[in-house]
C-alpha cells in the first residue's frame, strides 16, 4: 500500500461522520447540516479570535449569498434553498443590497443570535470526538497539512476553472 492510500478515505470518513453527527445534534431545533454551517459562519470569529456578528464582510452585521457561497464552497442553488429556510425558520433576515439591486445582505435575527451558544457546543462536542487521543504535536501538524491541502484544492480548482473559461 502507497503513504496516500487512506488520506482520502479517512477524510472521506471523517466528513461523512461529521454530517451525520451534525444531522442528528441540529434536528431538535428543526435544522439541517446546510444551515447549521451557514449559521455558525454567519457567527464565527475573524482570524484575530475576535467574535463577530457577521464573518468579514462589508455589510455591517450581514453577509451576502455570494460572500457564504465563497466562503463555504456551496453551489448557488443549495445556498438560495438554504437561505430561504434560514428565513422562513427565523433565523436570518433578508434585506436589500445597496451595492447590487440584483441580491440581497442577510444578517441574523435575534433567533439566530440565540442560537449560536447550541450550535458551538455541538461543534465544540464533535471537537472531543474527533480528537481524542490526538497529542498536541500531532494536532498542530495535522492543522498545517489540512490548511495546505484545502488551499491546493482551491488553486486546482480555480485554474482548472480559468482554464476552461480560456478555451
């Protein structure tokens, strides 16, 4: 067996885990995998650790589809459902974009607000599942390589995606 014969499995493993865990600790509150993740980017913190309403955006308080899209690699169209039951659940609100007729900022509601300390205890839990028995040595050099390998996974992609748009 080659050195790369698991790291896709074991991520693809991960990742499947990890939804269904999510799944299960976000049905209670009538919410999916989706906009659990939207959710907890719409309240995340910056790069400082600083806690913020809205993850980086110009739009005080809100963000726009196109920002999430960007920022959690979704297509257009799970994100457009997704914000749509975000609302209809109460969770975010939509409002006019000044910058562009066309789209719309949503920020988070007082529901929403709320929400965040459920919804970082249940990632905050899946953390101590995920890395028992895992040093602190370990998990700083599986930190890096993870950093590393989402960031060639983007440039592969967005050239690949250049390129196509090239011909």
């Amino acid at each position: 067996m080659d050195k790369y014969s698991n790291i896709g499995r074991n991520m693809n493993i991960a990742d499947k885990y990890f939804r269904m865990y999510l799944r299960d600790e976000l049905s209670p509150y009538g919410l999916n995998t989706a906009e659990g993740t939207v959710l907890l980017t719409m309240f995340s913190k910056n790069p400082a650790g600083v806690r913020t309403e809205c993850m980086h955006s110009k739009y005080k308080g809100g963000k726009t589809q196109e920002e999430l899209i960007e920022r959690l690699h979704y297509d257009k169209g799970v994100m457009t459902r997704t914000m749509k039951a975000l609302e209809k659940k109460g969770y975010v609100s939509r409002n006019n974009n000044p910058d562009d007729s066309r789209s719309f900022v949503f920020t988070l509601t007082e529901q929403g607000n709320d929400f965040r300390n459920v919804l970082i205890k249940i990632m905050r839990a899946w953390s101590v599942i995920l890395l028992a028995r895992i040093g602190d040595d370990e998990l700083e050099m599986i930190g890096k390589a993870l950093d590393t390998m989402s960031e060639n996974a983007i440039g592969y992609y967005n050239e690949r995606v250049t390129k196509k748009s090239d011909n």
